[in-house]
C-alpha cells in the first residue's frame, strides 16, 4: 500500500486530489489534524514518511516543504509554479513523449493550468517544424474562478458581491504571468508569448486559444491537405494512444456556432480541436482548470508513478 500526503490539503487542488484518491484501496493517506497540518515537524514528518507527497502550496512554502524532505525515495509532486522550469525536475505534462520520465522521476513539477492548454496546442506544432521556434505568438485563456483559490471562490460566491464580477475580467495585464516560463521553455518556443488570461464569473473549466495566420507557419509538403486539417493531423499522430488527450476530426461546431469554456467542468480529460480558414487559423483546446489544468494532472503523474493505469482514479468523459 502507498502512503500519499498532501501538503496543502485544504486549498482547492488538495482537496480535489483528495477527492481523486480517497477510495482507492491501494493508497493509505497520511492526514494531519488542523491544529498540526502547517506545523514545521509534523509536516516533515509526514513527509518523509510518504512515498509520494503532492505540493500544493504557494511557492515559497513548497521550496521550504522540498527543502524538508530526507528520504531520497520520496516522490515529490509539486503543483506550484516553484520547480517548473528548474533543473532536476521533470515536467508532468505526460502526452509530451514523458510518461516513462515520469515513472522514474523523484522530483516532479506538475503544469500550470493555463500552461497546460498553451504547451498541448504549440509543442506538437514546434516539434513539427510547421511553428517555427522564433516565431513571437499570443494567446488568451478563459478560466473558471475556482482557478483563484479559495480567496476569489468566496469573493465570486459572496452575497451582493462586486457587478464588476458579473463580466468576464482580463488580468496579467504587466505580461509577467507566472506561467510564462514553462510555456515558452516546455513548448520549444525562444520567445514567451502575448498572453491575455481572462477570468469569467463560472466555477471552473478552461478555453485556451492561439491564433495563427497561415503566412507565419511552415507548411510545405502538406499537398492537398487545408492547413487546418494539416494541423489537425499532427494532432492525432502526436497524441496518438492517449487516453486524456482527445483530438476533434472537424471544426467543432457541435455548440451551434459557440465553444463553451466550460463544456470539460469536472472532467480530467482534454479537447483540442483546429477552427478557422486557410489563412487565419485557431487552435483551442478544452479541460477543466482543475482537472488536467491541476489535480487532474496531479493524480495521472502519481499513477504513472506507481505503474498503474494513468487513468485510474480519475472522470473522463461527460
């Protein structure tokens, strides 16, 4: 039996691991009791007893718990921004040719959710020369409040709450966003992108967008093929196998002309999908902030980890 701790358990994404992992038989969770879970010796306990420990902790305090960790066979899954770009931790994003790394790995720094639908959409194309490495991209992502944490949960929740928050409110307005880095770095790209994050007054479910004009891409050799559909291929070969990962044949116009960012709410699977024309194109992929956007991710890379089905435990489907 695997002994799993949370550290940060009572924030949104450990509670959704929680939720993921605790009927499962196999797994025994450590828990803290209230008065003990943010004591430093209790913690370190707790986490050197684990075989695995999920972070889900603001960074300074998951660098601290890192730093609390002496059992070398400790898997640690840090779902901070902390360790995603640092050297000696492998990138949990497993449909990018990493599962077995993951297995392996004792330091593993779980995606951004933003991050998540930008890398999903770009590195495929990166990898396949049809976006070029240099090429300076923009991107928007809609979001489910729930991606706040607890503090704008209640915010968004409260009674007589703000009207500002009755329409959707872009944010990261100084293009420093937290999830620049790994966007760039894990998709192949040497430029971050324009990136325009919007929050919008539902729980939760993501829509992240790239647009793309045809003259920027490199599409020789597809003949007959639309660029779309030429896209639409690298797709499907790229994510061929996986199980989360689902790849639309078409446009998706299954919402009469609309795209629902909320269509994946409670679901740890994904959606890409390709729309647009021959010369302005739109690459969109779909999934819940805190499904594949979090703990959903969180609870693949812990499964992969311990060499079960990476689906185990988790919804796909509607």
């Amino acid at each position: 039996m695997a002994k799993i701790f949370i550290d940060g358990s009572a924030g949104t994404t450990g509670l959704r691991i929680y939720e993921r992992i605790a009927e499962r038989p196999e797994l025994e969770v450590i828990r803290l009791s209230e008065e003990k879970r943010k004591d430093p010796a209790a913690r370190a306990e707790a986490l050197n007893q684990a075989d695995i420990a999920f972070l889900c902790l603001p960074d300074a305090a998951a660098i601290e718990a890192v730093g609390m960790v002496t059992d070398p066979d400790t898997v640690i899954i840090d779902t901070s921004t902390a360790h995603r770009v640092a050297d000696g931790w492998t990138y949990g994003f497993a449909e990018l040719h990493r599962a077995e790394q993951i297995a392996a790995a004792k330091r593993i720094a779980n995606p951004g959710c933003h991050a998540s639908g930008f890398i999903s959409l770009a590195a495929p194309l990166v990898e396949a020369g049809i976006i070029p490495e240099d090429l300076a991209l923009s991107c928007f992502s809609l979001t489910g409040y729930s991606g706040g944490g607890k503090k704008m949960i209640a915010e968004y929740e409260a009674e007589g709450r703000d009207p500002l928050l009755d329409a959707p409110r872009m944010y990261g307005l100084t293009q420093k966003h937290k999830h620049l880095p790994e966007m760039a770095k894990i998709s192949g790209l040497r430029n971050d992108p324009v990136f325009c994050p919007i929050v919008a007054p539902y729980y939760a479910g993501m829509e992240v967008v790239i647009p793309l004009h045809r003259a920027e891409l490199s599409l020789a050799g597809i003949g007959e093929k639309s660029a779309p559909e030429a896209i639409r291929e690298v797709y499907r070969t790229f994510y061929h196998g996986s199980s989360l990962i689902h790849v639309l044949g078409e446009e998706p116009m299954m919402e009469g002309g609309y795209l629902s960012a909320g269509a994946f709410s409670g679901r740890d699977d994904m959606e890409i999908s390709v729309a647009g024309g021959e010369d302005r194109i739109l690459l969109i992929s779909r999934f819940d902030n805190l499904g594949k956007g979090a703990s959903g991710a969180a609870i693949q890379n812990m499964n992969l980890v311990l060499g079960v089905p990476e689906t185990t435990g988790l919804v796909i489907g509607g």
